[in-house]
C-alpha cells in the first residue's frame, strides 16, 4: 500500500532495490525465473516490467487492474493477470508483451476466475473458479484443453480457491473452500 514493490535478499533479510513509479498501491508482482526482470500491476491500471538489477522500468502497459496475480511466462513474451476487468469482476486476461496488447481473455460461465501461472513449458496455463472447476487452456490458442469438476456439496461452497502445477507440469493440484485438497493428472503436452 504504500506504493512501492521491494526486492529483497532472502539469506540476509536486507533490502535490494525499492521501485517507485506509481501513483497506485501495488497488488500483484512476479519475477523472471533468471531473476532479472520484475513485472507487477497496480491500482493505476498497469502493467510494468522492470530490470531487478537497476530498477529501470523497462515498458509500462495499460491495462485493466490487475489486483490479485501477474505471472511473467518462461521465456518472458507473455503474462497472464487476474483482477477487474470492463467485462466483469475476475477475468484471466493473456497479454503479449512484446506487442504490448492483450491477447485473449479467460471467463468461467459463472463467478469469478484465478489463475495459477504458466505451466514449466510456458504452453498451457490453468484457471480455477467460483464455479468449482479447473481447466487447462493452451497459451498459444486460447484453446480449453480439459476441466475438472469439484463435486457439489450440500455443507461448504466447492469453488476452488487456487492451483499449481507440478514441478514437470504432469499435475495439477487445487485447494478450495470445501477444504479438500485435490490431485489431477493432466493429459499429456503435444
């Protein structure tokens, strides 16, 4: 809230770099898996890429807020946000980074969307939902690969509140608030 984002070093505890360049409270940042690159969204509605080592933004999007995740695909040509959006609350929106425009975006039929990031290979990503389901969807189509479903129940809401991947992307893994931890296998990548 107090607008900025803080690199900081895990061993020592001290901080790197503080990057200031927004009016807005931060709410979503993630980091490059070379840890050079930083992107994060705020309450200005954009979307900024910054070198870690100098606090150079290197390009600001415009974009819808980005409020609850933003995850930098593998080789950095993508991002994926989740927050509020003209079209409704919670969308999954996939942004090409080097065009600097938004691709597509990901709705559930009902309530609203997370995500969980890019899959190791960058090709697929998943969602997860209000509406109790999981699905895989291809990066480069838009394309619904699979989805799972939670079973209804009578005593607790089944909507999934997150997901990941498995560390070699065979997996999924979801947790919601019927307080189930669940484990499904994917189908295989092309």
């Amino acid at each position: 809230m107090d607008k900025s984002v803080r690199l900081w070093d895990v061993e020592s505890g001290q901080e790197i770099r503080s990057f200031l360049d927004s009016n807005a409270a931060c709410r979503a940042v993630d980091i490059s898996r070379d840890g050079k690159r930083i992107l994060w969204g705020s309450d200005d509605w954009k979307l900024r890429l910054s070198n870690a080592e100098t606090g150079e933004i290197i390009w600001a999007l415009d974009a819808y807020k980005a409020w609850g995740l933003v995850d930098l695909s593998p080789d950095e040509r993508f991002a994926l946000t989740m927050g509020r959006t003209p079209e409704g609350p919670s969308n999954v929106e996939l942004w090409d980074l080097k065009a600097g425009k938004r691709v597509r975006q990901f709705r559930h039929e009902r309530g609203w969307v997370g995500h969980s990031g890019f899959s190791p290979d960058g090709k697929r990503f998943l969602s997860h939902g209000q509406d109790g389901t999981l699905r895989l969807w291809d990066v480069a189509t838009g394309k619904e690969l699979c989805r799972f479903e939670t079973p209804p129940s009578p005593a607790t809401a089944n909507a999934i509140a997150t997901s990941a991947f498995s560390p070699d992307g065979r997996f999924a893994v979801s947790a919601g608030w019927d307080h189930i931890v669940r484990i499904w296998k994917l189908p295989e990548a092309d």
